[in-house]
C-alpha cells in the first residue's frame, strides 16, 4: 500500500473517524428503545445490552483516535445520525413484526459497520496512522460478532415469533 502521509489522506481519515463516530451513536438510538420493549425474547436483549456496552466502549476508543490526532467528533453529525436511527426505531415499533424488522434492520446495520470499519483500517494502512488500527481492529471484532450473533439466532426470533402469532399470542416485541 502507499504509505505517502499527506495532508489529504488524513483529512479522510478524521472524517471517516467522524463518520464512525456518528455511526455508533446512531446505532445506540437504535439499540436502546428496543431493549426497552422487547418482551418475549431475552436473549436478544441480554445480547443487545451487551452490544450497547461495546458500542460505548468503540464510542471511548474513536474518541481517542480522533484525540492523538488533536481531532474531535462531529457534534452535528452525532446528533443528525443519532435522530435518524431514534426515527426508525420509532417507526419499527408501530410494525405488527417489530422484532422481525428490527432482527433484520440490525443485521443490516452490524454489516454495515464492518464495512465502515474495514474502511477505515485500509485508510489508517495507507495513511501512516498505524496508531489508530488496535482500536479500529477491537471495534470491527465487536461488530462482527454480533452479526455473527444476529445471523446465527434469526431463525429462532422468527420462528418464535410465527409460534408465538400462531397461539394468538404479542409476538412483535
């Protein structure tokens, strides 16, 4: 790879950094209202709220990423991205197969971050910022064991939502 640091290589890493910073701010206004209603499926709470930990634990690392760079986040972005998931959240709950939507949206999302992660990691690569690549390497092992996670407990979610919608039963959360 070229390894040329230049003033433009690292100008699209900090914004990369922003991005991913925004980016799991958002994924926190996702995750956090469905923890709050899911009823009938504790693993995937029990998971969630430990992906919500790792979520403010890559949240802390970017944060010092962007610091020994005498860099900070993009409040504006935190906060746009951070509406944006917060409104789908909302509008999954009104759905009649909120966890099926949300299994999937989340799916969705955690593949997302991987790429945004593998991303930045080609960028701090070529851009000499080998300090940064630890912890962009912690995040993207986080992401992709919870879309591992996601992937390999789907079929019981839906499953267990159809038996629970089968006996007449609440199965959207």
């Amino acid at each position: 790879m070229d390894t040329n640091f230049t003033t433009e290589s690292r100008s699209i890493f900090i914004v990369g950094l922003r991005n991913a910073h925004a980016m799991e701010n958002q994924a926190l206004s996702i995750m956090k209202p469905q923890v709050e209603r899911i009823e009938n499926y504790p693993e995937v709470v029990d998971r969630l709220r430990r992906h919500i930990q790792e979520t403010e634990g890559q949240i802390t690392r970017i944060e010092a990423v962007l610091e020994g760079l005498d860099e900070e986040h993009s409040t504006l972005k935190d906060t746009a991205l951070s509406m944006v998931g917060s409104m789908a959240a909302m509008g999954h709950s009104m759905a009649g197969d909120e966890i099926i939507k949300n299994s999937l949206a989340n799916f969705a999302f955690e593949n997302y971050e991987i790429a945004a992660y593998n991303s930045l990691l080609v960028l701090a690569d070529a851009g000499g910022f080998q300090h940064a690549e630890t912890a962009l390497r912690q995040n993207l092992s986080e992401e992709e064991a919870m879309a591992d996670w996601l992937k390999e407990n789907l079929s019981d979610v839906t499953l267990r939502y159809a038996r629970l919608r089968e006996a007449g039963e609440t199965a959207k959360s």
